[in-house]
C-alpha cells in the first residue's frame, strides 16, 4: 500500500532582538496567522502568551520530586539514625524520629532540593528531547548564540500567501526570511 504524504510550507522569520520578537509577534498574531513555534537563545517573558502557548504542569511536577525528597530523607534518616545504629551524639535522644527532628531538617531541606533540581533536570531534558542521543530540532544554529526564529506553518494558516507572509514578517522587523516545504506523513 503506497503511503499518501503532503507537503507543508514552513516559513522561518529570522530576528536580532527579543524587543523586536516580541513585537513581530504581537503583530503577526494580531493579523490572523498562528505562530508555531520560536527558538531563542534565552527565554523571552511574556512570548507564550501571545503565540498560545499554555502554562506547563512543570511546578507541580517540581513540587512532585520535592515532596519526594522529603520522604525519602526523612525515611533514610529514621532509618540510619534511629532504628539501624543508633548514636547518642551530644546528648540527643535517639529513640524517636520527633525528637531529633529539629537537628534533621537542614540534612532534609538540602535533599529535598536536591531530588528536584535533578528531577527537573531531567524532567526538561526528556520533554524537549534534548538529553543526549536524542535528535535536536533546531532550525537555525544561530538560535543558540544570538538570534530569534519565529516558525509558521502553512499547516496551521491555511489562509496564508507566501508573498503576503513575507512582507508581513519584513515590516515586522524579520532580518531573514527561510521558506521550505517539509513531507509530512
């Protein structure tokens, strides 16, 4: 069986300034046309916004391996310190995890950072596939130096001309303008 594949125009809007990123945007969206993606070297506040981009799950997510950390110090703790070997250091009580709570916490805080830092680390590499091995997507190397990219699809904007688009993406301050058709399945 033969497979049907189509062909969908990507359009890459090249710009030296996050100022004027975000302000192509503004206006870009303002006409009707659906912003895909950006790729930026840095994060640019207030972008997600303005080209439909919904918060992430991602603190919750942080909160999730935080919470994590805390219980899995808190159990290695009672563990080590109360119920394996139990040492009277400096007079304290070892027979009860309340008790020594207070002399735990920093020990816990520092673990419980710990898990979700890492955690998210990771968290993000998976989601973006960006851990290594995995393929990166990235339109334009220059996007991790000093450039901005703005991609539209004709996908998402079936009503857009390529002639239209470009002097659209010119007066909107693009320095660069790439046009190329990509097989979709």
């Amino acid at each position: 069986m033969a497979s049907t594949s189509k062909t969908v125009k990507v359009v890459h809007a090249m710009f030296d300034d996050d100022h004027r990123l975000l302000d192509a945007a503004k206006d870009i969206v303002g006409q009707g046309i659906r912003v895909k993606d950006v790729y930026s070297p840095f994060p640019v506040h207030g972008l997600d916004p303005i080209i439909g981009i919904k918060r992430t799950r991602m603190a919750v997510v942080s909160f999730m391996f935080g919470t994590t950390g805390l219980c899995l110090a808190l159990l290695g703790m009672w563990y080590f310190m109360i119920q394996d070997w139990p040492m009277n250091i400096g007079g304290k009580p070892s027979f009860s995890l309340l008790e020594n709570l207070p002399s735990f916490i920093p020990v816990t805080f520092e673990f419980t950072v710990l898990c979700a830092a890492h955690g998210m680390a990771i968290t993000y590499m998976l989601r973006n596939g960006t851990l290594p091995g995995m393929p990166a997507v990235n339109p334009d190397p220059r996007t991790t130096d000093d450039k901005f990219v703005m991609e539209i699809t004709s996908e998402e904007n079936p009503q857009m001309t390529s002639e239209g688009l470009s002097s659209m993406l010119k007066n909107a301050g693009a320095i660069e303008i790439n046009e190329k058709e990509i097989a979709v399945k």
